[in-house]
C-alpha cells in the first residue's frame, strides 16, 4: 500500500543553507495493516507524515502509495489521489468553525462529485458510527475535544478511504477520552479491514498498533511489533 525508498527531505533557509530533516527513510506499509511511527518532538514525523499523505514530496528517493508514484504525479493528481485514497485525521481537528458537524464531514464528498443528498444521508451514517447521533447539528465550538476529534474520523471516512493517516489523534485529549477515540480505530482496522498509520510521541500509544517504527534524528532507528492482541486479551479478561 505504501512504499518508501531512500527518502530524503530537506529545507532551504536561505542561499546556500540546507537542512535535511528526514535521512534515507525505508519502510513499507501492506494493506490492512494499523502501524505506529513513534518519535520525539525533532524526530521528523511530521515532516514524514506530510509526506506520507501527499501533501509535500521528498527531496530524494521513491514513493509509491496504492501504485502511484508520487514523485512523477502532478499536483491535481495528487489532490484526487488525497480526497479518494487517504482520510486525515489531526490533533488540531482541522474542522471549519462556521458550519455543522454534518456539513464538515459531508465537504470531502462534495470534493468527490456526491450529489447532495447522497452527502447528507452518508455524513449521518458515518456520524452515528463515532457516536455523534445527537449532536450532528452542532458548530464546533459547541463540542469538546472528543467530540471533535470524532466529527474528524467520520470526515476522514467520508470517501471510504484505503488508508487513515492519523497525526497524534489523542495528544489533545484526557486519557479517557483518548481511550474512546483509540477504540473507534480499532472497530475501523478489525471490522472494515482500514489500513491505519498512526504517527505519535507515545511508546504506550504505539502498543496498540500491528508494528513500530521508530524515528529519531530524521532516521528509522528501528522496527518491533505492538502488542494490540496481548493488551486486548488483558483488557477483555
């Protein structure tokens, strides 16, 4: 699903200052598969996750994610390839302050070519999904942070995407509530088979996922498997 070959990244501070952030980066991601990339704040995740989603390209070396190469891609290939292949979601939420949970999860379909009311019947299926039946008609700034953050799965979700690219998705959030949010990827990963990428600063955070790849200094400095069946197996005993 996502192949990254000897990717580099690097940032121009004036003339001739170079800064490379992300040094010959290699991993790979099968579908289906829930993986963590975990590192400390400088470690180039979000460099790497930017990236990953399409929404910047490396410096140097290959990507390829579900078959397209993302360095020969054009940039309006690039954004079709964003709003039908990968749902975001952020720890800052991202949603538009002005207008309802609804019409926030329903603006990605609009992008899509849905007809209207296609939209609204799929943004309140999606919003009950995550738990939002009764508050469907609410501004942002009329819910809280998991509230938020729910709204953003289900937008994520609007185009049924293969892929969900999640940036610190719980950072925000008290740990119950990030308990809750952590839940819905998982009922997303074993029931609809999403293949998931979470990127995180938290070690027990990434526990939770299939495997681990740890960033450090712009470099992958290894690779482990999570412990989601043990840690399952615990809580449901």
């Amino acid at each position: 699903m996502l192949d990254l070959r000897n990717i580099h990244k690097s940032f121009f501070i004036g003339t001739p200052n170079e800064f490379e952030v992300l040094h010959g980066v290699n991993f790979n991601v099968k579908e289906g598969e829930f993986v963590s990339i975990v590192g400390q704040s400088g470690s180039g995740k979000s460099t790497l996750m930017n990236i990953i989603g399409a929404l910047d390209r490396p410096t140097d070396g290959e990507y390829t994610l579900d078959g397209v190469d993302i360095q020969k891609a054009k940039d309006h290939e690039l954004s079709i390839l964003r709003n039908k292949k990968i749902g975001f979601v952020f720890q800052t939420y991202n949603l538009i302050a002005r207008t309802s949970a609804l019409k926030n999860v329903e603006l990605p379909m609009m992008y899509a070519g849905m007809s209207k009311g296609e939209r609204a019947d799929k943004a309140r299926f999606l919003l009950e999904e995550v738990g939002m039946k009764d508050r469907m008609m609410h501004k942002p700034d009329e819910l809280s942070g998991g509230q938020k953050q729910r709204v953003a799965i289900a937008r994520a979700m609007a185009n049924d995407p293969a892929i969900i690219l999640a940036d610190e998705p719980t950072g925000a959030l008290d740990s119950a509530t990030g308990r809750l949010i952590m839940d819905i990827f998982h009922k997303l990963h074993e029931e609809q088979g999403k293949t998931i990428v979470l990127i995180t600063h938290s070690p027990e955070l990434s526990q939770e996922t299939e495997r681990i790849i740890t960033l450090k200094d712009g470099s992958i400095i290894g690779e482990s498997a999570g412990n989601w069946q043990g840690l399952k197996a615990k809580e449901d005993a």
